[in-house]
C-alpha cells in the first residue's frame, strides 16, 4: 500500500450569518491508495480533480436548513454546497472529508485532511478519520460517491434520484475494473 497527498486550493463562497463572502480554501488530503489497479487510481484522481476543481470551484457553501436563500441562489445558477451546520471550515472540511472518501468508493481511503481558508486567518484544521469516524452519517449527498454538492434534486421526485446514481459515467470517470484488485 501506497500513501500519496494531494493539495488543492479554490474559490468558493460562503453565506454566513445572512452575509456572502468569497473565500479562497486550501485543502490538503493524505491518502492511502488501496487499489493495485493503475487505471483505477487515474480515475480516483480525475474524480479529485472533477470534484474540486469542476464542483467545489464558484459554488456557496450554505447552512441546508436556509432553504429560502438556496432557492435564490439555484434561481441565479449559483451552485450550492449544503451543509449541515453553518459554512465554518471546521464544517466544510469533515463533509469534503466524507465525500472524497465517497467518491473514490474504497479505491483510494483519506486517512487525513487539513483544511484552511483567507477568512480563518491562518488557521488550519486537521481532521483524521478517527476522529470523523461518528461524524455526519446520515444518508446525505456527502457520503454518496455521485458527482453532487447537494441533495436538491431529491426534492422533485424518486424518478430524477435514479438519474444521478451513474454520473461519473457522463464524464469518463467510471471504474473499469471490478473493486477486488
């Protein structure tokens, strides 16, 4: 087993305490890869790539309770990231960690994240996944592994879900090989 890190930096809003603010996040993920399979692990960092850089990147984080103010931003195109408190970094940082695990379903596990932004001044949160272990399981977008921030699209109907059980298959990046590497 390897054991790789990754550094990812994006813009991104938050809407805090009735106030939107945008804010520039450095995240830096310390991985354990699991699978042998070479084709498998490109793909886990397309999906890195895809969720920071094609997701992450412009959305608002948001407190999911404020529906009111995340129907104005999806009437604007603004892409939403719920969350379930308000958009701390302590917050942003335990669903990117449930999320990144999601998405690379086993293939490659995050062991650790460190998470900080320009509004945090400097501060830095270190989160390991013994510590997230009881954190935030609920059955929520996060801990899915399909290409979303939200779980909107559940609102409409059970029929609109089943279209976004497959998505990384729209943008190439669905396993070729079967998980037993």
């Amino acid at each position: 087993m390897s054991r790789i890190h990754k550094d990812f930096s994006f813009l991104a809003a938050n809407y805090l305490e009735s106030r939107y603010s945008v804010n520039q996040y450095e995240v830096v993920i310390s991985m354990d890869i699991i699978t042998e399979s070479h084709q498998d692990q490109n793909i886990a960092n397309g999906r890195l790539n895809y969720l920071f850089y094609e997701l992450l990147e412009g959305c608002v984080f948001i407190d999911e309770r404020d529906t009111k103010t995340i129907e104005k931003f999806v009437d604007l195109g603004i892409t939403v990231c719920s969350l379930p408190e308000d958009a701390w970094d302590q917050v942003i940082g335990v669903v990117l960690f449930k999320k990144i695990n999601a998405v690379l379903e086993g293939r490659i596990i995050v062991t650790d994240l460190v998470i900080g932004s320009r509004m945090s001044g400097g501060v830095k949160f270190d989160m390991c996944a013994e510590e997230l272990q009881e954190l935030c399981n609920e059955k929520k977008w996060y801990n899915e592994p399909f290409p979303n921030l939200n779980d909107i699209h559940r609102k409409d109907s059970t029929k609109v879900v089943s279209l976004f059980k497959d998505n990384w298959s729209k943008i190439d990046l669905n396993w070729k090989e079967n998980i037993a590497n």
